[in-house]
C-alpha cells in the first residue's frame, strides 16, 4: 500500500455538509450543520461544525451538498475524505462566487 493511498475503514463516522469554501487546492472547508439541546435550559439551539475534507480530484464546489467519511490525519487539520457529491450547487450560486471571487 502506498503511502497516499487513503483507506476508509466500513464503520468510519459518515456526514452530510455543504461546501463553504474551496479555494485550497485538493481541501474543502465543508459546514455540518445541526440543532442541539441546552442541558438545563432545553432550548434548541442551531450548531455548525466545520470539517477540512480532502477531495482528491477536486470534484466539489461552494454550495455542493456533499458526503465525508472521517479517516486517517492527512494533515494537521485534515481527517476527513469526500466520499460522494450527494447535490450539485444551484447555478446562479455557482455563478455569483465565480463573478465576486470568493
């Protein structure tokens, strides 16, 4: 097994996000978002949490709703893989982060 082979082991924690940003080459900043419960309170609160994904092939773009596996640390902040693009990002979002550069 070479060393950039990247193996997901079956009962690895899986996750559906959107991409927020994808200026890094190969890395995608992908945004899980989810609604927890204060302990005392019980109020439901909105939590995010930002995962750094590898994308081999550079396949995603800001907006894509995509699946990630956790696997082994590629990088200091990187433990994630993109497994799959579940949904393509509408267009004239596609078409307004081309036009404004971020």
């Amino acid at each position: 097994m070479s060393k950039a082979e990247i193996t997901i082991p079956a009962r690895s924690p899986r996750r559906i996000g959107v991409v927020e940003s994808d200026a890094r080459d190969k890395t995608r900043k992908v945004v899980v978002a989810f609604v927890a419960r204060h302990p005392k309170y019980g109020k439901f609160t909105k939590r995010r949490t930002v995962l750094h994904v590898h994308d081999e092939k550079n396949e995603s773009h800001v907006g894509d709703r995509v699946e990630v596996a956790e696997c082994r640390p590629i990088s200091r902040t990187k433990s994630w893989v993109l497994l799959r693009v579940v949904e393509k990002a509408p267009v004239k979002l596609l078409a307004l982060t081309e036009e404004t550069g971020r």
